[in-house]
C-alpha cells in the first residue's frame, strides 16, 4: 500500500495514501482500542464538529488571522463532511484520554486534507494548509469538542422529543378507543376500584407528554456554549471579537440560538447540564420501564393471568413450551431502560471527575448520552409500532373481573352505606360469591341501579350517586 510519511514532536509515521486522517489521527487508533465503536458511529458528532470548524473559519477570515484562500477551502471541506462525505475517515475510538484532543485532531487533520485538494495540492502538505496552523486556529479541544458536543446533542434531544411523541400518539389512540371497556384498577397489585381502560392508556399518553416538556427544558441548557475559550477559557491565541463572531457564525449556520457563556473559565470545566440532561433521560426511561411492566401484566396468562389486553404476537416464545408467546416488545424496552439508568451512574461519576480547569472525562459522557439517546428513541418506535398499535382488549374478561372484583363495594357504598357494604365484601370474601350477585340477592340495589353505577362514564370522573 502506497503511503506519506508524517510527523510531529514524538517523531514519524507511515500515513496511507489514501487517507485524509493523519498522524495523530493514527496514534490515537492504536492507543484507544476500547469500545470498538468510532466516532463515525455518531455522525451528528462528526458534522457539529464540521460545523464548529466552519464558523471558527468564518470568524479567522473576518479577523484576518486565516487567509481568505485557505479560510475559504477550510469552509468547503467542512461543507462536504456536512453534506455526510469523509465520515469514514474519522476511526478515533469513541472512549479515549486526552478529553477529546484525539477526535479535535481527526477532524483537523481531516479537514486540512481535503482543503490542500480543493486549493490543488497534496494531502499531507501542510505548508499550505495545517491541522493546527489553520484548522485550529484561535481553537483548542476545550472549547471545540464541548460545542460540537452540545450541538449534536441539541438536535438528538430534539429528534428524541419527536419519537416519543409517536409512541404518545400511539397510547392516546388507545386511549380513546378503550374509553367503553370497565376494568378493575388495582393498588399494590390488589383489587381497588373499577376505572376504564382507556384512562388507563390516556395516563400513559399525559405521562410520556410530561416527559417531552422535561427533555426539552432539558435541552435548551446546552445552547450555552464556550467556543472561543480556547484552553482554559482566558481565550489565550484568539483575538479580541472571536468569540462573538465565531457563536455568531455557528448560530447562522446552524438556527440555533446559541450564547456565549458569561464565564468562559467555569464554562469549560462544567458538566452541568450533562448530568441535568443524563437525569431527564433516567426519568424517562424509568417511566417507560413501568409503563412496560404494566403491559406484561394486564397481557399475563392468557389462561392463569389477567389477560384484560393482548399484545401481538411478535414470535414464538419458548423452545420448549408450544404455543407459548412472549411479551417481547415490552421486555426489550424495559432493558433499553435499564442500560440508561447504568448510563447515568457513569454520567455522574464523569462529571465528578473533573478537576480544576478542565474535565477530562468527557468522552465517556459523549457516547453515554448519544448511546442512550438512540436507544431511548428506537425503543420508543418498536414500542408503538410493533406493540401498542396492536393491543387490543378482552372487554368480557375485564367486565367479569369488575362483577367478580371485591373492589366494586367501594363505588356502592355511597348508595348502601358503609355497614352493609362491609358485610358483602365479607360474605363475598369467604364464600366467593361476586359482589354484584350478593348485592341483587338481598336486593340492596336493582340491577338497572347497579349497571348505572358500574358504566364506564361513571367510572370516567368524579361523581357522587346517593341513594
């Protein structure tokens, strides 16, 4: 294979000619043989940092400090890996030290080549254009990794948002479509009083609404970014106004309204909203794992469990058992959920981690959250589109257990008083007679007066029916 020799201040490396990543790109994938996952594994990482490096490029050719030949194929390289060309070029390995100078330099490196072609020259001349002459000029890995960072991560909290929509969508048709069906609710797993399931599944619905407001105040804490803070924030190698321009410039390209913090220094080593955001994803995927856990138990049995809903039938369950189907669906998200709430432990610990002007441990919260995120989101779309959309209810079997349901004495008992309300529930208890039954054989109530009492419209809100 055809190679070009390059160097920096440890020495010189055999470059494939063919490559558009260089020698630090290449040191970095023989030390950080981690995960196994590159950074092309996230291309909303690789096109924000085309992003940043546009801007800054922007702003280095509005200031002088790039000339306007090289600042101008700096740009149009950037253009290209935004429009998705070069990603494979970037094979950093997702988990690395240095606090992501490794995929900064990639993406510098990669860049440069692609601007030395455009202006007519040889990857690898970097007399005419530098990884760190040009590319990175009034940059560092502290303010640019943290910016694209916060860039991708808006725009996938923003496609998260949209997915659990869809699934909210999905249990708010349910919803309605099951506002006729009377069901036994249930406290810690016992019989309580008789609802509807359609309010059942509307809950589902209003919770996972909550959730979107939650991510989305969530999101907007990363539109705060240190781009032009260079090291450490003091701005060290920039010149005055490059800041403001290079945020000015990344908010035209991208339409977002990103600030500029009003501390550079405490910018830079803050992982706030990292954890803030890391907790929001925790919320939801706990209250998606317990929306699942429901849907395995109303759908248990079909003969020894509640069976009041049928999920669909996605595959045989068992290699032993015929006809035996599993509620797989619900399972896959209720593990989805748990590996998220590992991933905040690790968010937690790496945001501790920081010291002084700088965290270090940044890599490992990029791919926690861009991981989870996208996890989060396919679970969201399997579980409406091979699940939810599906269910359907056994309204007889759901009406039987209301009849059969001790818990049905509590809706009577404002027509037949505490007393004799008490002494069904007892009888029904020990004989296991149905508290509809007992209540017609002592003729405490007719049956119209007791089908009045038990329609789903009276089970769907606050009423008070005396006798």
């Amino acid at each position: 294979m055809k190679s070009r020799t390059e160097h920096d201040f440890l020495g010189e490396r055999e470059i494939p000619s063919g490559a558009y990543y260089g020698i630090q790109t290449l040191r970095a994938v023989e030390n950080f043989n981690i995960s196994r996952r590159s950074i092309s594994h996230w291309p909303e990482m690789i096109t924000a940092l085309a992003q940043v490096k546009k801007a800054a490029a922007t702003a280095n050719m509005q200031l002088g400090v790039v000339p306007a030949e090289i600042g101008g194929a700096i740009r149009s390289a950037c253009d290209e890996i935004i429009a998705g060309s070069l990603h494979d070029q970037f094979p950093v390995d997702c988990i690395q030290g240095g606090a992501g100078t490794s995929t900064n330099m990639n993406a510098n490196e990669v860049i440069a080549n692609r601007a030395l072609e455009l202006l007519g020259r040889e990857k690898g001349q970097y007399e005419h254009c530098h990884p760190n002459n040009h590319v990175n000029c009034c940059q560092s890995t502290n303010d640019v990794y943290p910016t694209a960072f916060r860039l991708a991560l808006y725009n996938d909290l923003t496609a998260l948002t949209g997915d659990m929509a869809h699934l909210q969508e999905g249990f708010a048709n349910k919803g309605e479509e099951f506002a006729d069906v009377l069901k036994m609710g249930r406290t810690q797993l016992q019989d309580a009083v008789p609802m509807t399931l359609g309010q059942e599944f509307s809950a589902y619905a209003t919770t996972l609404g909550e959730d979107i407001c939650r991510v989305r105040e969530a999101r907007d804490l990363v539109l705060e970014i240190n781009l032009g803070a260079t090291a450490i924030g003091t701005g060290i190698n920039s010149p005055e106004g490059y800041a403001r321009l290079a945020t000015e410039a990344l908010r035209e390209q991208t339409g977002l309204p990103f600030v500029t913090s009003p501390n550079l220094v405490e910018a830079t080593w803050d992982t706030g909203a990292y954890v803030q955001v890391s907790g929001v994803l925790k919320r939801v995927a706990v209250k998606l794992s317990k929306i699942c856990n429901d849907l395995r138990l109303l759908s248990s049995g079909p003969r020894a469990g509640l069976n009041e809903i049928n999920l669909p039938k996605m595959q045989p369950g068992s290699s032993i058992m015929p006809g035996k189907v599993n509620p797989v669906i619900p399972e896959v998200v209720n593990q989805v959920a748990y590996d998220i709430i590992g991933k905040d432990v690790t968010v937690s610990l790496a945001a501790e981690g920081g010291q002084l002007e700088l965290n270090v441990m940044e890599p490992v919260i990029v791919n926690c959250l861009f991981q989870g995120i996208d996890m989060l989101r396919r679970a969201c779309r399997v579980l409406r589109d091979r699940c939810v959309d599906g269910i359907t209810a056994n309204r007889d079997d759901c009406r039987r257990m209301v009849e059969n349901s001790i818990g049905i004495i509590t809706a009577l008992n404002p027509l037949i008083g505490y007393e004799k309300s008490a002494a069904v529930a007892r009888e029904a208890l020990e004989t296991g007679a149905s508290v509809y039954d007992l209540v017609l054989k002592y003729k405490l109530l007719s049956k119209e007066k007791m089908d009045e009492v038990l329609s789903p419209e009276n089970m769907m809100r606050p009423r008070f029916i005396g006798s």
